[in-house]
C-alpha cells in the first residue's frame, strides 16, 4: 500500500506531529510506502526529507479563498489552479499512491477533492480538534472549500469520541464513513532507566500552547490560592501562544513572577526532561480533543490533574488514573492539585495506574493498526 501523508506543516514536536510522525513509523515497519505533503512556497514539486526522516514533497497549494485578501487570493488559486492540479496529480501516478491522509484540513487540501475522480485513490481525512474547533466548540460555518473537502472524504477519522461526536454535527453525511482512533505513545520514547535517573522535581508542569481554549489563566489562578498555603510550590509552563503577554500580565498582578516560570516552546527532548522531572501534570483545558501530553506523563510515571472536557475523560478514570476537575474552576483545580501534591502515596498509585492506562491500551502499534486497517478496508 502507497500512503501520501498530507499535513499543514513539517514539525518534530506537537500533537498533530506525533500523530502523523507515529503512523507513517508504525506503516514503514507494517511493509507499506509513507511520502508526505507539506504547503510550502515551491510552485512546482520539491522533493524534501521531513524532520521526521521521511521522503517528501514541498508544494504551494493555495487557499480558494483569503477573507484578508479575497480578491487576490480568488485570482491566484485561479490562475494556478490547472498547474497545481497538474502537479499534484504527478505526485499521486509517479508514487501510485492508493491512500491520501489529510491530517488538519484545511481549505487549501480541496485539490484532493478534484482529483479524485480523475485519480483511484482513497481520501481518509483526519480532524484534529484545533481544525475544526478552534475557539473549542463547532463553527457555525466553515469556508466552503473546507466542506467540499470533508465532505468529499471516504472516511473520516477523529481522535477520541468527542471530537468525532462534535465534527458530525457540522458533517452529518459522513456518519456511516467514520470512527474514532485515540492518539498513542511510544512506550520506548520513555526509557525507564532515563525516568528512574532524572533528579526529582518539585514543581507543576503544564505542556499546552498559551490560547484560550488551554485555559492557562485558569490554572495561574489557581496557583495563586495554592502559593498561600504551599509557598514552596512553583509552576512551569512549557508552551507559548498568543495569550503570553496577557498571562505574564496576569502572574505579575498576582505577584506570582517568583513561582511561575514560561519556558517557551520546548523541542522533544525538552519535553522529556520537564516531564520526567516534574511532580504531576496539570492539563486545566476549556476545551481537548485528546489531550497527548496526558499520555506522555503517564508514559513517565507521572500523576495527572486535567479538567473533565472532550476527549479526556476517554483517557482519565477520576480517582483511578488521574484527577478530573470541573473547567472553569480555579478552586476545585487548586483543590485537586494540593490532593496529589500533598500525598505521596496518592501520587505514586496515580502515576503507576497512568503508566498501566498507556501500556494497555494507547501505544501506537494500536492505534497504527486501526489506521492500517481502516485503509485496508478501503482499498477492499
């Protein structure tokens, strides 16, 4: 089986990457060929090694339409239109490519849509929460090409129930064409021998981008109540985002500058280290389709504290695995992190029931397997 894997961008890191990254991995092992298509400023075809290390293309693939520029943005998709389709169809014979993975659509991928009836491929579009759901729930209208492109999908693939429940609202066409397929980790990313030497911490991390739907505001508030009775506490914050201003702005009112610390965007290995060093993790979302780094802090033997939104009470049994807080609620975060922060043995049988959660059921030989079949059966 010949695989173009179609994303936004090329990264390492991020939960769209490890997605993408883990099953174009777990694909190659299973015998079949992975290219992958990133937008880029090359009007025709430029062959690239993704970060990743696999086989890929380069391609300008223009938005139908810009609402910062319309006019303009209607002009070039027109004029280049025939070319891009001319180059995108070269792709797809020169590789004989059976299946082509949309991760993170957007607009731009509608020249799928019309290749399919010139080409025999199999479009599999897979939503990822951030896509469709940007402020955290569905829009009320997506730009048509975006319909045009879903709608036109063979299946659609969702990463947990929720995000999948949430995109057929808007996409009910595609009911009987769709499943959900929960995001994984690799088990050996999290060598133990590296967990079991990292120096202890004390400190709560929180991995998430600094928008509004991660609800970082939330968890600084709540770090705010918690620093009154345990001054010894700090919160690191690896991510960054549009909100970093207003969110440094508000630990400076709070007078918190000395306990709370940004990090920024972290590579790989950042994330590794901050998570085997840390005491828990804090995940106080709005909004989650998934919610990877809970798995990555499982994987590292870590306790989890998250809010009990989208898709993560499909990853968190409260009191079981992890700690589910309502969102929007500084108290009951504040509450529930001093309940793991204060009680060793809690902790300890949080993070070893996390750590079980992952091995059972979220490595990615799993989740590549349903990706590998749903293609399978596509293809008849």
């Amino acid at each position: 089986m010949n695989v173009l894997l179609v994303v936004p961008w090329d990264q390492e890191v991020g939960g769209v990457a490890s997605v993408v990254g883990n099953v174009a991995r777990q694909l190659q092992k299973a015998g079949h060929q992975v290219w992958f298509l990133h937008p880029g400023e090359a009007p025709s075809l430029k062959p690239t090694v993704t970060k990743w290390n696999f086989p890929g293309y380069e391609l300008n693939l223009r938005n139908p339409f810009v609402p910062e520029a319309p006019v303009k943005s209607v002009l070039g998709f027109a004029f280049y239109l025939l070319h891009t389709l001319h180059q995108l169809h070269t792709l797809l014979v020169r590789h004989n490519i059976d299946i082509v993975n949309i991760h993170y659509p957007i607009g731009s991928g509608v020249y799928f849509s019309f290749l399919r009836p010139l080409c025999r491929f199999k479009l599999v579009i897979s939503v990822h929460g951030g896509d469709l759901f940007p402020k955290g729930v569905p829009e009320s209208r997506y730009p048509r090409a975006l319909q045009v492109l879903i709608n036109s999908a063979d299946w659609l693939v969702a990463p947990s129930r929720s995000t999948l429940n949430a995109a057929l609202t808007r996409f009910p066409g595609l009911q009987a064409k769709s499943s959900a397929i929960h995001n994984a980790v690799d088990l050996e990313e999290f060598d133990e021998e590296e967990r079991d030497a990292a120096p202890g911490g004390r400190f709560v991390l929180c991995i998430a981008l600094l928008q509004p739907r991660k609800a970082v505001d939330v968890l600084i508030k709540a770090f705010r109540l918690l620093s009154q009775t345990h001054p010894e506490m700090e919160l690191w914050l690896a991510g960054d985002g549009p909100l970093r201003g207003q969110l440094e702005e508000l630990v400076l009112q709070l007078g918190l500058t000395q306990k709370v610390k940004f990090l920024g965007s972290q590579d790989r290995l950042g994330v590794k280290k901050l998570l085997r060093q840390c005491t828990l993790l804090v995940l106080p979302s709005r909004a989650e389709p998934f919610g990877i780094a809970i798995l990555e802090a499982f994987s590292s033997m870590k306790p989890v504290v998250a809010s009990a939104v989208g898709g993560i009470p499909e990853i968190i049994e409260d009191g079981h695995n992890g700690i589910l807080v309502e969102p929007e609620n500084p108290q009951a975060l504040c509450d529930a992190i001093r309940k793991v922060w204060t009680d060793p043995v809690l902790a300890e049988q949080l993070a070893r029931a996390g750590y079980e959660t992952v091995r059972k059921h979220f490595q990615w030989e799993v989740a590549s397997a349903r990706y590998e079949a749903t293609f399978m059966n596509l293809l008849g």
